[in-house]
C-alpha cells in the first residue's frame, strides 16, 4: 500500500472545498480539475519532449516571438480541456494574439475566463531544465448566457478568484491559490493523480536568495543597482551574500522561494521600457499566490494586483517575494 495512500488528490481536495461552501456551484471546483487533467497530458510530453520530437521551432511565431513545439502542443491542451468543459467562457494566452471564446449555449453560461501561459520559460525545454504552467481565473463582469467580452479578461489581478502554476521539474507540482489559502499538489505518474502534498504553503519572510539577470546590471535604475549591491553584500544583520538563483523560468524561481523565501525581479532595461514579463497571465497569477502565501509584488511603484490592465498583452515591471526582502528593496527604490 503506497505511505501516501491517506493523502487527499485534487480531485478530493476540490469537492471538501467546494463543501466549506455550501452555495457553490462546483463550477470553480469543476475548472481547477479541468486544469489538471490538462496538467498532467502536458507533463506527459514534457517528460518525452526529446523523444516525442516536439523539441525545437516549429515556425510558428506567438506574440513572444521564436515559440518552441511544446508550447503550441501545451496550447492546444489547455484549450482542448477547458472548451470542452461547461466552466469556462473563453481564454487569453500568450500564444494566442486574440481572446478565444467558447461560444457555445453551456459555456456562454459559465461564470469564469481563464488567462493562461501554457509553457513558462520555454528556452528550458532543449536543455531539460525546469518549466511551467501559469493560470488565472476571474468570475465574468459580462451577462451570462453570451459570450465572454474583453472586459472579462481585463480585470485587475486583485480581482482574481484564483491563480495558480504547475511547475514540470525532478516532479511535477501543480499549486493554485484562492483567497482562503496555497496548497500544492505532486503528481504520482505511476497513477497519473495529483496529491496533496504542500498543504497551506506560506512564503517564508525572509530568504537567501534573489533571482535577477545580472546582464541587465549596468542598465537598470542605480537605486536598483544599489540594491542588487546589497543583495551580494555582507551586512551586519546579515551574514552573508544572498545566492543568485536565476533559472530563466519564473515559475521554477518562485515556486523557490515560496518554498525557502527570496526575491525575484525583471525590471525595466534597455529597449524594454515596460519590463518583459506579461501582467495579464504570467504577473497577475504569480503576485495573487504570493500575496495569498504571506509576500509582496509591485511593479517598482505600485501593486501588481492593483493595476488596470489596457491590453491582454501588457508588459510589466516584476519585483516580488518575501515580505522582509521586498521592503528591503522598497527602501532603496524610494
Ligand atoms: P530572460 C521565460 O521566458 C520568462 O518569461 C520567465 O519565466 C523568465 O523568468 C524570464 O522570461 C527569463 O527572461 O530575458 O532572462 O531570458
């Protein structure tokens, strides 16, 4: 009998919440399960990406630019899923340049969109380094019973009703958050289940290490520079320098320091005036489950879950992590 056979799956886990409340539809519980079963289709060809051939440009360009196989494949997964089920009303994603609505009578219906990266940190693939999935659902601001609008995906993140990532690494962990807490689930491949296995993650308030691209060194902002000075300095209170963990795959970054505490930022450098990282799907998300697990997130000036989105696509400044560290930081970008 596997030690782990008392542990609660996703599938579990999602209907005991759906119970706390008992006015709930399922319809959010039925989603998060949807997004696991796409979960776990996708971490089946990440883990043959090479066999599968899959690797390399397939030639199509997404707003990102170069877009690897796996992402288009991860795509049409998540697509498939979420379309087929009755509670979603349309998607936005970084491979997709327009909102795709599912309009039809049952998803017209529907009471959530969806925004999604399906495959973060796509330069990992070739070299078989971590990647990741990131979502976000927000209940539609439009009448149901039509399609989805664009104002339904143009909402700021703090309007989110939950958000969440599957990182495909040693294992593959899918953790989502609503406003009651982050819980993480480890994929058994041998039964193709999700179980819990980090129950109510909370981001330490401290940590060790700071992700940041030291090539943009020399062109960021000196306050940041004196701040990335300090992360690599040894101070009193301090014993010494915090590591530069940077594994070009955000979620692989901060699902780190959700785990261990630390920071994580890509500000805004040269010929990026806006950053890179996108707010709609892949900022948004990420700060909502941080702030949730006890950190912080801002664009250097203002709240990530505050802004109002103008474009599905927008661009954004990141800086986010634990709560300690972030104030840190505010202290020397002030
Ligand atoms: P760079 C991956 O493409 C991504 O969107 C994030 O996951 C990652 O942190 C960042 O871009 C890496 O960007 O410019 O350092 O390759």
């Amino acid at each position: 009998m596997p030690r782990y056979n008392n542990l609660m799956t996703l599938d579990e886990f999602t209907i005991q919440q759906l119970r706390l409340f008992p006015n709930a539809t399922g319809e959010l519980s039925g989603l998060l399960r949807g997004i696991g079963l796409a979960a776990k289709q996708v971490n089946r060809e990440v883990n043959k990406a090479a066999l599968a051939d899959i690797l390399g440009v397939d030639g199509s360009i997404n707003v990102q630019g170069e877009v690897q196989k796996l992402d288009t494949y991860a795509n049409e997964v998540f697509i498939k899923v979420l379309r087929s089920g009755i509670n979603c009303a349309g998607i936005v994603s970084e491979e997709n340049e327009c909102m795709m609505l599912f309009d039809d009578a049952k998803s017209n219906q529907s009471k959530y969109v969806v925004l999604m990266d399906p495959i973060d940190g796509s330069g990992n693939i070739d070299i078989n380094i971590s990647i990741g999935s990131i979502f976000s659902v927000y209940r539609r601001v439009s009448e149901l019973g039509k399609p989805a609008v664009l104002e339904d995906f143009l909402q700021p993140g703090i309007k989110q009703v939950a958000a969440g990532y599957v990182i495909y690494g040693s294992s593959t962990i899918l953790v989502y958050a609503t406003r009651r807490g982050v819980n993480g689930f480890t994929l058994d491949n041998s039964i193709g289940e999700f179980y819990l296995s980090h129950p109510d993650m909370r981001m330490p308030p401290h940590g060790r290490f700071y992700s940041f691209d030291n090539r943009y060194y020399n062109q960021v902002d000196p306050k940041l520079k004196r701040y990335v000075d300090f992360c690599i300095s040894t101070t009193e209170n301090r014993k010494g320098p915090y590591s530069n963990r940077y594994y070009g795959c955000m979620v692989a970054d901060i699902h780190r320091n959700l785990l261990k505490g630390g920071i994580f930022f890509y500000p805004q450098v040269e010929g990026r005036p806006e950053g890179k990282l996108r707010l709609c799907y892949e900022c948004n998300p990420m700060a909502f489950i941080t702030e949730v697990a006890g950190g912080s997130a801002t664009n250097g000036r203002q709240r990530i879950l505050d802004i109002m989105p103008e474009h599905i696509h927008q661009r954004t400044p990141l800086f986010i992590g634990s709560k300690e560290m972030m104030r840190d930081l505010e202290g020397f970008l002030q």
